[in-house]
C-alpha cells in the first residue's frame, strides 16, 4: 500500500532567484512552470467524514473502520464533547487563577480521541502537554492531569498503571523516549506498540530528527502521531519546512500519511494500520494529522497578534465534533435524547473538576529539593537551608518570627 504522496507543497516565495553583483534575473520558463505546479498540487489527504458530517469512502483505510457500529460512533462523539468540556473549564480555572498555565486542545479533538482509541491497552504513549483526550482514552483521571498545571506535584498519574506517560514538557524529547521504549519491546519479544505525540513545531526540534533514525535502523514498533495544528506558538508551518511534514519520513526510509485531523473516523483508521504495522515488526509509520489549534497556544498566548479571524472562522466551520454531530444526526444514530443526556454529563464533569482543582492541598514547601539525588548532594543541601532561611524571614500569623 502506498500512503507517500509525491506532490510537494512549496512555501510562497519569488520565482526568481538573484545571481552575481547585478542581481540579474536568471529565471526559466521551465522553473517557473515547475514552480506553479508545486503550488498547485495538494498532498493526499485521507478523509472518511467531509465537513458536512457525510461519509465518504476511501480503498485503503476503509477496512479499518468497518466494524464500527452507531454506538461506536456515539461513544466518540461522547469523549470528544467531554474532553472539549473538560478543557474549557481548565483554560477558565486558569483565568480565575486556580492554574498557573495551561495548554488547551480545541479544535484537536478528533485527532487525539481517533488515534486514542485506535490502541490497545498493552500499547504505550508517550505524550506532550497537550494529549489531554488521549489521556481520557487511557482512563486517566482528568483531574489528575490538573495537579502539575497547579504546580502541586510533578505528574499526577502513575505512568505504568495506564500506559501513558507524563506529561513532556521539554518539546520533540518524548519522542526519544518513545524509540528507546519501543526498541526495548522488540527485545522482549513483545508484540504491542508504541505511540509519540509531538506538534508541528517540534518536528523541526533535533530529537525528532534523531527519533526518526534510530526507529527506521532497528525498525522499531513506534507510530509518530503529529498534530500539525498549523502554528508553532506564533510560527507557521510554512516557515517551518519546505514540504508536507508527513513527507519527511521517505528521507528516513518509513512511511508517512497526512490524515484530515478534524476527522475522527480517519484518525482512528489511520492510527489503527499504523499500529498494525508497528505490530508486524514493519517499523515505524509518520501520521501527519491536519488540523487547527483554535485557541491560543497556552493561556500565555495571544492568538490574534499573528493570525486572523477568517482563519479561524474557515476552520471553525470543520469542527470535528460539530461534524460527527452532524453524521449522526443524518443516520438517524443519535436522538435529542442522547445529546440532552451527554450537556447534563457534561456539566457534571466541569463540576467535578472545579471542585478537584480548588481541594488539592498545597504541597510541602521542601518537596522540591528531594529526589533530586539519590545519595544526596552537598549543594541541594545548601539551597535547602537557604530555602529554609528565606521562609523564616517572614512573620507568621501570630506576628512572630
């Protein structure tokens, strides 16, 4: 099966090319023909749900999904309206002051719920800051994913008991950690899989690059799932890399796929070969997921100093959860019933995690100077008691030392 498309996006730029101390133009008929076939041509794009919420077939990947059932699909719908949700009420608790930061995924939800579900449960993940639905698809506790946000722990979760690591701050390092993992798997004998969560931004970082090497020489089981929701904080991807990222993989011998990110039904049929693929000792695959971060980057960020509200407007009308709706609406497999059940679960679920947020206890002030070393360390020693120097200095509330 062939997935590499051969046509090449190329960023906007002028036809002509300056050469010698004249600035002499030296440009062909033939460059230029070339020049306007490249920016013509669009990378494929798999797709199995159009914007309109209408189901349209594809030969490659259809067999991926043609189990699915309407409660399936129900069952998605469900996760990606709670994982909106859920992180709606995260960005407002942040805005009241309850989080000092945090990283929303709006707009990103078919691609995180897709590939979610596409695992197994012996499969690992290995995320960044902002997989927050496929955390919900690994059963972690959502609140859970708010404690280091509140700067009260360093994680939250077990890593193991769910197969989901923590949260990566350090961009493209988890996908390191993912090939190291996945190589070990083949040395078990194991047939899971592994999954790394990066963005279009990180897939310029030096890990990534050192990922992809050391996954295509020892064909290693790990899928690279990017979410290339189209801006780097306030970086666009065409200043980030002269082709489709998904084309990068042919210079590192695997294969690569872009998939409509808005498209649930896509991402989990994609996700699910690529995993398969992994699992047949065929090594690793680049998924490319197409999307839009419809919100800012952080809650630090400020969206509107370098995108425009068209923008978002034309992405708007390709929401993945408004599509889905509307698929289910016109097969008749979900009734004002089920959506009125689901805005009460809902509420519920922002509810619970306001309340979680605003009773996680305060940690121990100390807490960070341990297990920093395991035998100890002269010098976190030191900081320790200038800590301990500086919290005395301030007065108590009995108004003593």
């Amino acid at each position: 099966m062939t997935v590499e498309s051969t046509a090449a996006r190329t960023p906007r730029r002028s036809a002509g090319n300056k050469a010698g101390t004249t600035g002499t133009k030296r440009t062909t008929s033939t460059t230029k023909k070339a020049a306007g076939a490249a920016k013509s041509a669009e990378p494929a794009l798999v797709q199995l749900l159009t914007p309109e919420g209408k189901r349209v077939k594809n030969a490659e990947f259809d067999k991926y999904v043609a189990d699915i059932t309407a409660e399936d699909l129900r069952g998605l719908y469900r996760d990606m309206v709670l994982t909106r949700r859920f992180d709606a009420e995260a960005t407002a608790l942040q805005r009241q002051g309850e989080l000092g930061l945090w990283a929303s995924l709006l707009g990103q939800e078919a691609a995180q719920i897709g590939s979610g579900r596409a695992l197994r449960d012996d499969d690992y993940v290995f995320p960044t800051y902002r997989e927050h639905g496929v955390a919900w698809c690994r059963g972690v506790d959502p609140t859970n994913l708010l404690g280091m946000f509140r700067g009260v722990n360093n994680g939250g979760w077990d890593p193991n008991g769910n197969n989901f690591h923590l949260y990566t701050i350090v961009i493209g390092s988890q996908t390191l950690h993912a090939t190291g993992y996945a190589m070990g798997i083949t040395k078990d004998g194991a047939d899971s899989a592994v999954i790394a969560y990066f963005g279009d931004g990180a897939s310029s970082q030096g890990d990534v690059a050192e990922a992809f090497t050391f996954s295509a020489v020892y064909n290693a089981p790990v899928v690279f799932f990017c979410q290339n929701n189209q801006w780097a904080i306030s970086e666009p991807t065409e200043k980030q890399s002269r082709v489709p990222l998904y084309q990068r993989a042919q210079g590192y011998g695997f294969p690569g796929v872009r998939v409509d990110g808005n498209d649930v039904l896509a991402n989990l049929a994609v996700t699910k070969w690529a995993l398969e693929r992994a699992r047949a000792g065929e090594g690793p695959t680049l998924v490319e997921a197409f999307t839009y971060r419809m919100g800012a980057h952080t809650t630090s960020d400020d969206p509107t100093r370098y995108r425009t509200d068209d923008e978002r407007l034309a992405w708007e009308a390709k929401d993945p959860i408004l599509r889905l709706r509307r698929h289910l609406e016109a097969a008749n497999h979900a009734d004002e019933g089920f959506f009125a059940e689901l805005e009460t679960e809902s509420e519920a679920l922002g509810k619970r995690v306001r309340e979680a947020v605003r009773a996680m206890p305060d940690p121990d002030h100390f807490a960070i100077f341990e297990n920093v070393y395991a035998d100890g360390h002269a010098l976190v020693d030191e900081e320790r008691a200038q800590f301990a120097a500086y919290q005395d200095s301030f007065a108590d509330e009995d108004g003593g030392k």
